[in-house]
C-alpha cells in the first residue's frame, strides 16, 4: 500500500466558546504528483474530547484543491503565523510530518483521523517550513487553478445590475462610467426616466464600494446635491438654518437665513442625493416625507410656516447599505417613498476598464463566484472585495511598491471576521504571494 507524507499542524482557540480548531495539512498527491493542501477551521471544525468534528463536509471550500506547490508551503506557514496572533494559541500538534497510508487521503477521514494523532506521531517537531519542504518532496510546480462550481447559482431577486454595457460616460474626476443593464434599459437612462417622465424616486442598496454614488453622478452630473448621512445629521442641516450675517451685509436680527440642500434642490429643480440614509436619525429623515409624495413641499417651521415647493425637474435618489454597520433598518414609511428600488452590485469589468490587474480582478471574479453558490446554497456568503477596494490596491502596484504589499492590503481590507480560507486562497492564487496583515515590523 502506498505511504504518503503528510505536513500537518492543529492549533485551538480556547477563548471560543466550541474550543474551535484550525487543522491545515500539506501534501503530495501519489498519483498525480499535485501538491494538495486542505484546512478544517473556525466554525467548521471543532473538539470534544479527542474527536475532531467537521461540520459543512460537502462545502467546496472543505475539499482539496491541487496548487502551485510553493504557494502551498506559504499557506502552510503563513496560516500558522496569522492563525496563532487570532487566537489559535494552543498547540495541539506542532508542525511535523506524519506518515500515512494513500487510501486516507480525503478532507473528512483523514482529518479525523489524523489530525490529533499528529501531537503524537512519528518523528520531531520542526519548523513549519521545513516540515512542508519535506511533504511536498518532488510535488509538481505548475500551477493548477482551482475547480470551478459546477452547480449554477440561483439568480438572485430583487433587480440587479447586470454586466457593463454602452458607451461610458466621463465622471469629474476624469475617470469612466459604464452604464449597466436593468430591466432592457441602461441604469443612467433608468435614473433619468424616473426624473423626468415617472417623477419617482430611486433607492440604491448595496456594499460600500460598489457605485451607489457614482451612477447618480454618471446620470445627472452637475444637477445632484449630495447630502452625506450619519448619525449626528440634523434637520437643519437638509432643510436649513440662520447663521450669523457675513461681514458686509445688513440684517435687523444679526442673523441670515441659508437654505439647506433640500430647500435648494426643491427651489432648483435638482436631484438631491441622500447617501447612506440608514445612518442618519429618524426625526431628520422624516422631512423628506412631504418632498417625495404627492405634495412635493415641505413645510419651513424657522421661518414661519412658509411652504416650499418643488420645481418640477427635483427628484431624490436615495443610497443605504444593508449590512453595514452602526446602521438602522429603514423606516416602512420611508422606503414606500422609494417605489424604484435598485441592488447594486460590484461591476468588475468596469474595474478591468479602468486598469485594475488582471490578477486582482480574478479575485474579485473567484470570491463573487464562490459568494453566489453560497447564497443560493443558503450559507453565510464570502466576502466579495468591492470596486472602489480593487482600485485602492491597483494604486500600491502602480506605485511599485510591489506584490506582495497588494495582496497584504486586499486582505486586511477585508473585514477582520470574513478573512477566511476562501479569501486567502483566491489572493494566493491569484496574486501568487501568501497575504498577511498589514503589521508593523522590527526597526528599518
């Protein structure tokens, strides 16, 4: 029977309330000469007594996957690294190689059965990157990327932004906008209909980064008046307020009246952006009630009761992120004002337009891809890196700080719970370099 060495180290968190552990393991493929690498972690794997328990077996992201076999040494290592910092500060069985019989190489039998019978295998404990030189002895070195789902992911509702389409249109800054396809109609084109002819306003829901903003800006340029939300903003600051009157000018009570940016928008017949409307107070949204219904007017109570009401060309186009944080669900009387209610999502090919990588793209396609299959499976989904993340990455390679730098950067973008196997496996294979946190080192 064939023996096959196996690099192979289990560490725990004992703070967590599952005593959860993390098992990563190294190894040659006796046929193929693949070099294998498979991990049972956080949530999904476990210990009572001396069992190891792995939960979610047939998740795609729990099965081995042929790699490049240096990227499989730096993941072995690395993992080992970042993993100890998380938490993971129980060794259960330091790095070492352990020899087995080829039958046993599956991710669920030979976790189980392997993993803790490291702590007290043959042979010493070394240092993890001898140990996986060792295991991985003659592996192949070619890359070989990871298999894609076979399954299609279920599409999801309510209406989504499709794939980029038409001529762009050119953004203040210089850059580009792709207008995108909804329904048969491009997404700037959808906007402008809902002004002009629907007269409704539009919500768009979606993560940080992903343009909720600048499609508003693509559609009506100039004629939009941003109002940033958060958690301090009051009703004063939409509707307006009474300053001290500028050096230079007269007033009987020292004071000026200054429209906010709805009475401006109303009196101007212009778009009022409300960005990020699930971080601001209940009592400030609430004047946009009478601005976005039949009435179309709000009611000025600093200044007497005097009645504004809108041009007809005024519209407003609100944006929230769902699953942000320090945020407030929306208000039913709210959203009911939002009748055109649009889920933006990340649109990749405008990054590879505007000259994001190659590689960082494919990242971003690898995660999206896994993230579907996730929801349509009913799982908690990958993070997915947002446009705006990939550009802010593209700007350390432009820069020529170097590979390895942007892959530390897209991962320590991600959020600090979401950094997973997943997201660390589509960096590596990509960007070809085991991504770390940003962390300061030892004196230059």
């Amino acid at each position: 029977m064939a023996q096959v060495k196996v690099a192979i180290w289990v560490l725990q968190d004992p703070g967590s309330a599952r005593q959860k552990v993390y098992a990563a393991a190294a190894w040659s493929d006796p046929v193929s000469g693949d070099a294998m690498f498979f991990s049972g972690y956080g949530p999904a794997a476990s210990l009572t007594g001396m069992t190891l328990n792995v939960n979610d077996e047939s998740a795609a992201s729990r099965e081995p996957v042929p790699r490049n076999a240096s990227q499989i040494a730096a993941a072995f290592t690395g993992r080992l690294a970042l993993k100890e910092r998380r938490g993971y500060n129980v060794v259960l069985a330091a790095p070492r190689v352990i020899t087995v019989d080829a039958t046993y190489i599956d991710p669920v039998t030979f976790v189980r059965e392997h993993a803790l019978n490291a702590a007290y295998g043959e042979g010493a404990p070394g240092e993890a990157a001898a140990v996986v030189a060792e295991a991985l002895q003659g592996a192949n070195t070619a890359l070989t990327d990871p298999p894609t789902a076979s399954r299609t992911p279920i599409r999801a509702t309510p209406p989504t932004l499709g794939s980029s389409a038409t001529a762009p249109i050119a953004l203040p800054d210089g850059t580009d906008y792709y207008p995108r396809m909804i329904g048969g109609i491009t997404d700037v084109d959808l906007l402008r209909t809902a002004r002009t002819t629907l007269r409704s306003p539009v919500g768009l829901s979606g993560a940080s980064g992903v343009g909720k903003t600048t499609l508003p800006l693509a559609a009506f340029g100039d004629d939009l008046i941003v109002v940033r939300g958060h958690g301090d903003l009051k009703v004063s600051d939409v509707v307006g307020q009474f300053i001290p009157t500028p050096p230079g000018q007269t007033s009987a009570s020292g004071f000026t009246w200054v429209d906010g940016p709805l009475l401006t928008a109303m009196k101007e017949g212009k778009v009022l952006l409300f960005d990020e409307v699930t971080r601001t107070p209940a009592e400030t949204l609430a004047v946009l009630f009478s601005a976005m219904d039949f009435q179309r007017s709000v009611t000025v109570d600093a200044l007497g009761g005097e009645v504004v009401t809108a041009a007809e060309s005024f519209t407003v186009v609100g944006t929230w992120n769902p699953d942000g944080r320090g945020v407030t669900e929306l208000d039913d009387a709210l959203l009911r004002r939002f009748p055109i209610r649009i889920v933006v999502t990340n649109d990749l090919d405008a990054a590879a337009r505007r000259g994001v990588d190659p590689r960082l793209v494919r990242v971003g396609q690898n995660l999206a891809t896994i993230r579907a299959q996730q929801i349509a499976d009913g799982d908690i989904p990958v993070w997915e890196p947002p446009v705006a993340t990939l550009l802010d990455v593209q700007k350390v390679l432009d820069a020529g700080l170097g590979d390895q730098l942007a892959a530390d950067m897209l991962l320590t973008a991600c959020p600090e719970h979401d950094r997973g196997d997943e997201v660390i496996d589509a960096i590596t294979t990509a960007m070809g370099v085991y991504p770390t946190e940003l962390t300061l080192g030892p004196a230059a």
